[in-house]
C-alpha cells in the first residue's frame, strides 16, 4: 500500500510534470504565430487599461475598470492594423459602457469611421453605454434648472421606499459590515424616485440617472475587487446628495466643454446582445475591435449586482438567476448547460490540443471538475462567437480581441498557466479566420510570473480574402 504522503508527492509531481507538457505545448504553437513581445517604449501599456479614460471629457462618467483605452481605436489605425484609407464600419461585440463607440464618436475628424455598434449583454452597464452616447441630446439649460429642483427638500412627508430583495441590502455580516448604512440607502431609492419625477420622459432622465449610478459605489461600504463586490470599512454616513451634485457638476463642465464640438455626428449605437450570436447580416463590417471577459472567474452579474438591482433590471433571485445563465462562461457562479463544440472538432486541431493539455495539467483537487467545466464553456463560447465574427466581417477586415491570460489552481509552484490570447488564436484558426499576430501589451504585475505568461495582449486577426462563407 502507499502511504498518503507518496501518494500525494506522486500526485504533485504529475501534476507538475503536466504543467510542464502544457507550457512546451504553449511554446510550440507560439512558434507558428507571431508573438510581439512588450515595445521598450510600453506604448501598448497604457492602451489595455481604463485608467487614460478616467480624466477624459464624457468617458469619466462612469469608472469601468474592466475597459481599455479610448486611444486604442487611433493607435490601431495608426498601425494599419485598421484602415485609414478607406471608411470603416465598426463593431464592439463586448461593448461594455462604450469605450469604443464613444472614442470613435468624440474624435475631431471621427477618423475613418463610419458608423460603429456595439452589443452588450449586462443590461446595467449597457444602460450606462446608452447615456454616455446620448450626450449630444442633453440639454444644459433643462439639466441646471433640474439640478436646482433636485437640490430643494422635498416637500409633504417623505415617503418608505423599499429596498431590493437582495441580502446585501438589508444583513449585517458577523463581523458587523455592511454594504449601506440604512440612510445611504434610503437616501438613494429616494433621489432615484425625484429624479423619475423631475425628469419625466425627457433625454435628461439618462444624464441624471447615470450620476445616480455613479454614486452608488461610492455611498456603499463595497469595492469592486477582482471577482466580487469586497465589503470594507464603513468610513461614516456618506451625503448622498453632496456626492450627487459632484457628479453631475463634472458632468455639466463636460457638457459646456463639449458645446463647441464640431465634429460630425457619427453614427453610435448600443444594442443589448449576446456576441455569441450576433444580430447582423453577413459581411456587414469592415473591422472589429472588443475585449471579451477573461478566463479569470469573474461573473458581472455579481460584481454589477448593485447597479443591476438599484437600478431596476432585475427584481427577483430568478430574474438574477436568469440573467447569469446568459452571461459569457468565463465564471463558475452558476451551473450552465454543457456543450461539446471544441470537442467535435479534429484532435490535431490547435485548439484541442491546447485544451487537452490545459485540462490534463489541472491538479487532482476539490476544484478540478469546477475547472474543467469552466475551461470547456469558455472554449466553446470564444468558438462561438468567432464563428459570428466570421460571419458578420467583411473579407480581409482586421478584428482585434484584448485579452489577459491567467493562473489556476494549485499553489505557485505548481498552478497552471492559462494563455488565453494562445487558446482565442487557436480557436479563431479552427474557424477559419488568419492569425495576423499577437501583440503583447503588458506583463502582469505579479511576483507568480516568472515564465512571462501572464500578460495582456492584442490577438490581431482577420477575414481571409477571398473568403465568402462564414
């Protein structure tokens, strides 16, 4: 009989040794596509990340820190990597609160777009899109005279709001945090009720509860932080209505700064969608460019739950439940459907062989199966949705995907890479789109990475000429 300790130093140096099949596997393949390493200039840094937006007129509305750059779109064209020789007609199958749709709209020439879409599954951060788009119909003149109102007591007695019916706006965790203080939130439910009220059916509705939005966040004792919503230290009773002023006063100064924006009105739209199954014709657009979630465990349903249910578009746990079962398999938070795309494909396929390995080097723990079924949703709906960016992109358009790899399981010596700017490339191939190449933009931050593996990229594709079937 072998002894638990062999048994489970047996264990650990198969696991390791898959890890190391895995990670020669990942370095054959980058043999055969073009891997750009970081520029010495980290000029690709800052185009992966949000944080150039946050001081930039009408995109510093709303904080999205799982957005990239308004500069990317510019910086590709500059490239060539998009045209700028002739008229582009844009799609953000993963628009999130309009990064790309808005850049586009807020350049003085608008470059050589055209017209441009974007489709976004979470109907809170669509909505957020939506409003941040709209700016043009704001009216100055009616938001001040709003505010001003807004600003006045309420007169007659203050009606009793009531609060979702979600835990975390009413418990109280053992070590006594909670996500409100309870005048927080009925300070919020109440301003939400004036601004309905004040503003009617009118364009400015948006621009108000979009500030409304913003504040959230910041009148809670929660923080956005990687996978969920992290509950911190309450530092006091936040002013709901100080915070509201702020924002819709840098709001305003946008507005004013904007009036003199001269710029044609281009076309920008934001549909709420699945990229998954794309609602347009075929050979419509003449490039993409999106960020889909990373293979990293976040589900967006949680980390926005606050917006989602505040806000109104969920109501009850099954509309939640609902709403999650439609969300992007890059999250275990909730049992979806199995499918078997990738697995119906060659087994010379790239894209199989990396999945197998990744799969293999997984280790033998209480997480394996939850993994192993997360890697295969993942796989399948990346498939998926390339199969429709195929479909809907016009022969030799550029489609360019920002994506971040990761680190799963085990312990740092022995956890398991996941390239996933690797598996998109392989899995665009097994649909028949080219490999231009990959741009590494960024090396993560983390004293775990010590191969180089974990990375934000640009996988850099395209339609083959020539090419008439999706």
């Amino acid at each position: 009989m072998v002894a638990p300790v062999e048994k489970l130093s047996s264990m650990v140096s198969e696991t390791v040794r898959e890890v190391e099949n895995l990670t020669a596997l990942y370095r054959s393949y980058e043999e055969r596509v073009s891997v750009i390493p970081t520029s010495q200039d980290k000029s690709f840094e800052s185009l992966v990340t949000f944080d150039n937006c946050k001081t930039e007129p009408i995109h510093r509305w709303y904080t999205f820190k799982e957005g990239y750059s308004h500069r990317l779109i510019a910086a590709l064209e500059n490239q060539g990597i998009i045209s700028a020789k002739a008229s582009t007609i844009l799609l953000d199958p993963f628009c999130g609160v309009g990064t790309t749709l808005l850049s586009c709209q807020l350049r003085a020439t608008n470059g050589n777009v055209r017209t441009v879409i974007g489709m976004e599954r979470n109907p809170a951060i669509h909505s957020i899109a939506k409003s941040k788009l709209n700016w043009r119909a704001y009216r100055l003149r009616t938001i001040k005279q709003s505010l001003e109102a807004l600003k006045l007591p309420k007169r007659g007695r203050r009606p009793m709001l009531s609060a979702p019916e979600l835990s975390t706006f009413n418990s109280t965790r053992k070590n006594g945090k909670r996500a409100f203080h309870p005048k927080v939130l009925a300070d919020l439910l109440f301003l939400r009720e004036r601004i309905n009220q004040e503003c009617g059916l009118n364009p400015e509705l948006d621009f108000f509860m979009l500030a409304w939005t913003a504040v959230i966040e910041q009148a809670s004792n929660t923080r956005k932080d990687g996978r969920a919503l992290r509950l911190i230290e309450s530092l006091g009773v936040p002013d709901v209505a100080e915070l509201f002023i702020a924002q819709c006063d840098l709001m305003i100064e946008d507005l004013e700064s904007m009036a003199t924006e001269n710029s044609q009105s281009l076309p920008a739209t934001a549909i709420l969608g699945d990229a998954r199954y794309i609602p347009f014709k075929e050979s419509m657009f003449t490039g993409l460019c999106y960020s889909p979630p990373y293979l990293n465990n976040i589900d967006y349903t949680e980390v926005y739950k606050l917006e989602l249910w505040l806000r109104g578009h969920v109501k009850t746990q099954e509309e939640f439940r609902s709403l999650r079962l439609k969300t992007f398999r890059s999250h275990p938070s909730i049992t979806f459907p199995t499918t078997s795309i990738c697995d119906r494909l060659r087994p010379q396929t790239w894209i199989r062989r990396l999945k197998t390995a990744l799969i293999g080097s997984l280790p033998s723990d209480r997480f394996r199966k939850m993994r192993e079924t997360l890697f295969s949703g993942y796989i399948d709906d990346m498939l998926l949705t390339l199969q429709e960016q195929k479909r809907v992109a016009k022969p030799g358009a550029p489609i360019v995907c920002v994506v971040g790899n990761s680190l799963h399981g085990g312990n740092a010596h022995h956890s398991v890479p996941v390239c996933t700017d690797l598996l998109i490339s392989a899995a665009a191939k097994a649909v028949g789109l080219g490999i231009d190449h990959i741009q590494v933009a960024r090396q993560l931050p983390r004293r775990d990475n010590k191969n180089g593996w974990l990375r934000e990229s640009l996988v850099v594709m395209q339609k083959p000429k020539g090419s008439t079937k999706s």
